[in-house]
C-alpha cells in the first residue's frame, strides 16, 4: 500500500512540475528535454544558441515571412525558438520520431497559430523510435506534398544515419523542395577517414547507444549529396554543434 501511495505521489509530483522556462522573456523547453541535455542545461547557452539559429536562417538562408519551411528532428524547439523570435509571422512545420518533444512543442510553442505546426512521426529508429511503426525503405516519404517547401532543415538528424538511409533521406528532402530551394543539414564529416564509420573509436566523445554517430569522408558524403539533385553552396568545418559540419545546399534537378 505504502508503495502505490509513493508511485501515486511521485506521478502527482511530476505532472505539477514546471514544464518550461523563461529566460530573458523566450519560454524554453524543461533542462532535461533539450538537444545536448548537459550542455544546455544552462538556460542562457540553451537561449544563445537559439539566437544562433535565428541569425543563421535570417542571414544565412535569406528566411521571411514568405518562406514555408520544414524542419527535421525539430525536438524540442531549439532552432524554433530562435526563428520565431526575428520572423515572428513564419510558416513552419516541425517533424519529430519522438512523441513527447512533439506533445510539448504544441502545448507551449504552438500558440494556437495555424502557421506553427508540429507533427509527429512514427518512424522506427534504434536510438530514437525502435518500436515505431513506419520503416525506412525505397518507399519511405515523409507525409508532405512535393515540391511544396522553400527550406527543409535538418540539424542533429543526418549523423544517426547510415549511407543507404541518408540516401533515402535527401531523396525525400528533394521530392518536398521546390526547385531553387534550400536545405540545410549537418553531419560529421572528415577527411583521411573511411567512407562511413558508426560509433568511430576515439572520436569527439564516448558512445552510450548504436548509430549514435555515423562518421563520413568529406568525398564520399558530397557525392551522395550531388547525385541527389543539390549544389553544395557551402561547406563549413565542425562549426556546428558537437563540432559537426554545416552544409548550405540548393536543388538544382
Ligand atoms: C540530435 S537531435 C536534433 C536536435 C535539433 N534539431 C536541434 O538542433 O536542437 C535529433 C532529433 O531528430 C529526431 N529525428 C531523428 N530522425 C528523424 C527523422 N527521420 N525524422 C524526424 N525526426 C527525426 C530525433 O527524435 C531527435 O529529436
């Protein structure tokens, strides 16, 4: 008896709990919730790094309020957050695999604003969804018409990918692209490495789950990049986060 009274008080206590966190006015997603869970447990480097991800969509991707945008693997709002914050009256999908970053995103970043979409899909991945139901073949699509965006984004989402997977995955971001259109994504790419490596020993950091990162030869990515119909408008070093690299592309076929 005294057990279910402590499970009923411990399930009480969770579901009292503050489920954001206001900084400087933005209201952030719970610390233990967030891309990079040790590093941005600090509210002001999780709030800069949105800053960061505000400045590169307006500056970088030439972002306004015309643009349709889809992000990939949005979490729980990080590049969100930041986006809003300098083009307020944006059109923006964000996708996720995980149920609770999506239930949170239209609780607190919806706003009841149709132009604000969250969506959730049951995609099976080994870290992220292993029982999702939907499998990653020749026929996978994510649910979006074609050549209906103007900028697909995918920060964090790439490096869980093995080759025929990222493949498939730049398929689709073309079919959703208009042509001229942008993407944006980053991954772990080196030079003088094998072509792909999961989980490479001694590199960056020690690993915890299966296809935690998948490492690329810079040669070996950009042509899977290229077959896929995009120009490599610019390739920038490990100066993203977790020291990956930036890619700027464009559909051109
Ligand atoms: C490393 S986090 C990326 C964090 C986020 N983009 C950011 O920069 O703060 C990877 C996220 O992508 C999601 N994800 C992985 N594969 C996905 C896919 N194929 N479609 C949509 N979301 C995916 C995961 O559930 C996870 O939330």
């Amino acid at each position: 008896m005294r057990e279910l009274w402590s499970k009923l008080a411990g399930s009480i206590k969770r579901r009292l709990r503050k489920n954001y966190h206001i900084y400087k006015g933005v209201l952030l997603p719970p610390r233990d919730s967030r891309y990079l869970r040790e590093a941005y447990r600090s509210d002001k480097l999780f709030y800069e790094s949105t800053v960061m991800e505000g400045i590169k969509f307006t500056q970088r991707l030439g972002v306004t309020d015309k643009t349709r945008i889809l992000e990939i693997g949005c979490t729980t709002g990080r590049s969100f957050i930041g986006l809003v914050q300098k083009v307020p009256d944006i059109y923006y999908i964000g996708i996720d695999i995980n149920q609770w970053n999506i239930d949170w995103c239209k609780k607190y970043l919806a706003k009841e604003n149709p132009n604000y979409n969250f969506h959730y899909f049951d995609l099976k991945h080994v870290m992220y969804n292993p029982n999702g139901k939907i499998e990653m073949n020749e026929n996978f699509r994510f649910p979006y018409e074609t050549g209906y965006f103007d900028l697909v984004y995918a920060t964090g989402v790439i490096p869980n990918y093995i080759d025929s997977e990222v493949l498939i995955l730049l398929k689709d971001f073309n079919r959703m692209l208009k042509i001229g259109g942008r993407l944006f994504l980053t991954s772990f790419v080196e030079e003088d490495v094998p072509d792909m490596e999961e989980n490479p020993e001694n590199y960056l950091m020690t690993f915890t789950y299966p296809r935690q990162i998948v490492r690329y030869e810079k040669n070996f990515f950009e042509k899977l990049i290229s077959e896929q119909g995009f120009r490599i408008d610019s390739f920038e070093h490990r100066t993203e986060i977790d020291f990956q690299s930036a890619y700027y592309l464009t559909k051109i076929s």
